[in-house]
C-alpha cells in the first residue's frame, strides 16, 4: 500500500461564496497565546477544581486545546446559547442545549471563542450569578473592543482583534469554515 502523502495547505485566504477572507491569525500564534492562558490559568485553579462551561458550537475547538493545556482536575460542561445568521447578529440569546452540573459553590470558567457586544456573556454570566457559584470567570479566544457594548470583564483574552467578521478555528459562517485551523477574516470589499 502506498503512504498517504499530506502536505499541509498554507492558506492565505478563504473564498466562500461571494465572500473573501484574509488570514488574520495562523494556527502557530493561536497555539502560542493558548499555552499562555493555559499557564495562567492552572496557576489562578490549581486548588480549585473549576467547572469549565464551553460555549458550542463556536468554541469546542479553542475549548479542546486550551482545557488539555490547562492540565487541571476539572469537570467540563457544554452549552448551547445563541446563533449568529450570516454575518449579523441574531440579536437573541437563546440556550439551546442547557446546563445540567450544578453550579452552587463551583469554580466556574466560561469559555467562549470571540466576545463581539458583550450580550451573550453579560446574559449568560448573569444568569449563571443567579446559581450562586464560587466565582466565575470568562476566557475568551478573541475580544473586538470596538463592538462592545455591553459590561465586560475577563482575566483572559486571547486577541483582541478589529471590527471584522472572522472564520476558521471552530468560527463559522453559516456552518462553513470550523475546521479551518488558522482565523481568517471578511476582507474589506473595497480593498478587494
Ligand atoms: P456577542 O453576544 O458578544 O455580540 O456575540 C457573541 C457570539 O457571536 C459569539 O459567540 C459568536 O458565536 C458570534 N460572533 C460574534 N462575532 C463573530 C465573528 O466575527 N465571527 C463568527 N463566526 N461569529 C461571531
């Protein structure tokens, strides 16, 4: 049988449809900025048994890399909050697949792949206060600090990136792109 013969592809873009994407952060730097929340936060839990509580779909990439890297005795739940449609917010936060570990006296970290205005974690923190956790803390893969509108307060950010759509790395447009393993984001038409 002959080897299988895989070469990486080194995208610099991604066409889906009309739409055109640039590569904005490569997989080496999305790992490198994992490694150091992942420290950061096994030295903040390391006593503390967190409850991770991921937010699907967007994050269950980000959420792998950085919970393995963590290297902390810990328990994972998964939830399902909102949808973007397109390229646009929805404007609803809906949970979908909801929780099912209690959450009173627990450690929690919500993990969230991209923090755009801020609704879904002030909606979704608030709603986890309610349960009376120990403490709850939100780390985020990427931060747009010029969208934000809402209240937001985190230990850990991975990037904070421009007002642009991004794909790839678990984001997707309409269900396309996840398993990209760089982020890319919608080219400026006019730049086009
Ligand atoms: P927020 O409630 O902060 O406005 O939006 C948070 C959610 O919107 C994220 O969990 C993500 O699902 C989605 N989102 C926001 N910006 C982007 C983006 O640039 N690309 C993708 N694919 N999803 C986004």
């Amino acid at each position: 049988m002959n080897p299988v013969s895989f070469e990486p592809k080194q995208m610099d873009h991604v066409q889906i449809g009309e739409r055109r994407f640039v590569k904005l952060l490569s997989s080496e730097k999305i790992q490198a900025r994992i490694t150091e929340l992942a420290t950061a936060i096994r030295e903040d839990y390391s006593d503390k048994d967190p409850l991770f509580i991921v937010v699907l779909n967007g994050a269950f990439m980000f959420a792998a890399d950085l919970i393995r890297a963590c290297e902390l005795d810990c328990e994972i739940q998964f939830i399902r909050l909102a949808s973007y449609e397109g390229t646009t917010s929805s404007g609803v936060v809906q949970q979908i697949i909801g929780m099912q570990i209690p959450v009173a006296g627990r450690h929690v970290i919500v993990v969230e792949d991209i923090v755009d205005t801020g609704r879904t974690m002030d909606a979704f923190t608030r709603d986890i206060q309610e349960s009376h956790p120990a403490s709850i803390s939100v780390v985020t893969l990427l931060l747009k600090p010029e969208t934000l509108e809402y209240p937001f307060e985190s230990a850990y950010v991975g990037f904070e990136i421009p007002d642009a759509f991004v794909i790839g790395y678990g984001l997707d447009l309409d269900g396309r792109a996840r398993h990209l393993e760089d982020i890319y984001q919608l080219e400026d038409e006019e730049q086009a």
